[in-house]
C-alpha cells in the first residue's frame, strides 16, 4: 500500500503561490530528488497543466529558456520521467506519462494507494485541501520560504477539522528556507 505524500512551497504568511518563495540550486535538487523518490505523482487539472506547461518542453528539448537558470533542468527531467495521475472533473484525456483519475474522488484515491507501491507524491492546492478534509494524506512536506508574501492562495481553507501532525524530519536550506516533515497522527 502506497503512502500518500503532500509536499508543497509555502511562505511565512501560508502563501502558496507557486511565483512567491524564493528558488535556488539547493531547493530545486531538493524538489527534483522528491520527485524521483516518488512513485507516481498526483496533481488536479490546474497543476498538472501547470507542470506540464513549464517543464515538459524544457525536458525535451534539454535547454533552459534564457530567463531561467540552468540548475532547474534536473527538476524538469525528473517531473518529466515521473508517472502522474490527474484528478479533474473537466479533462478528458491527458498524456505526459500520466493517467486520469475517474469516478468519486476518495474511492479512486483509496483505491490508488492500495493499488500502488511506496509514496504518491501530491501536489496543488485545491485537490490537496480535498484529500486532507477525507483524512487520506499520510505525509506533508512544507518548505517555508523565508518571506511574507502579503496574498494568497493559502492551504486548507475550510478545512473541517484540524489533523495533527508529528514533526518526522527538518532541513534547513543556505537560503533560510526550512523544509519541514510531518507524518499524520492517526
């Protein structure tokens, strides 16, 4: 049985715009080694069509577009070569490696983790708030970048009922951020 694994980048503020935290060589590998861990992916439609958007033509064509640098390409290979299943209501198909999800929402992702080996690897905002209110996240990876973003969008908005985590690993980062583990108390 598979665990399921949420990892996003937040500021001081809970701010979890993808354009707010503050990228570096160091947290890119961080993010790429994620990834690779990883035995599958899951995103809703808008991430996924975001990740797909910003680091499938760079994987394949193996060039960094000008304004960006060259240490994101590790990141962009392993999100490319990475399985992904996509939740969404609105998509009829999708391609990247990647397999839609269909039909109610908890009995897929239930059946997902019975069905998969090792960490399924959750990304997102909307979908991730959905996943946790059913009690079926076993592991969050924050990484809390050293900045008051002032904006949202936050985690968890509207969330039922607090889930209790318990502190599992730390790291800090040369760049003040601190990715932080959490295993879910059950």
């Amino acid at each position: 049985m598979a665990r399921l694994q949420y990892s996003i980048n937040i500021t001081l503020d809970g701010c979890c715009d993808h354009r707010a935290g503050v990228p570096d060589p160091e947290m890119h590998q961080f993010w790429a080694d994620v990834v690779t861990r990883a035995d599958a992916l899951l995103y809703g439609r808008i991430t996924y069509e975001m990740m797909e958007g910003a680091w499938r033509p760079m994987a394949e064509s193996g060039t960094v577009p000008a304004d960006m640098a060259d240490w994101v390409l590790p990141f962009a290979q392993s999100i490319h070569a990475a399985r992904k299943y996509v939740a969404s209501t609105t998509l009829n198909q999708v391609d990247w490696n990647a397999r839609l999800i269909e039909g109610d929402l908890k009995t897929a992702i239930e059946q997902l983790k019975r069905e998969e080996d090792g960490v399924i690897s959750l990304g997102g905002v909307n979908l991730a708030g959905q996943i946790a209110a059913m009690g079926l996240i076993d592991d969050y990876i924050l990484v809390v970048h050293p900045r008051i973003a002032g904006h949202g969008p936050t985690l968890f908005a509207g969330l039922p009922s607090y889930i209790d985590l318990k502190l599992t690993a730390q790291r800090t980062f040369a760049s003040g951020a601190i990715a932080l583990t959490y295993e879910a108390k059950r």
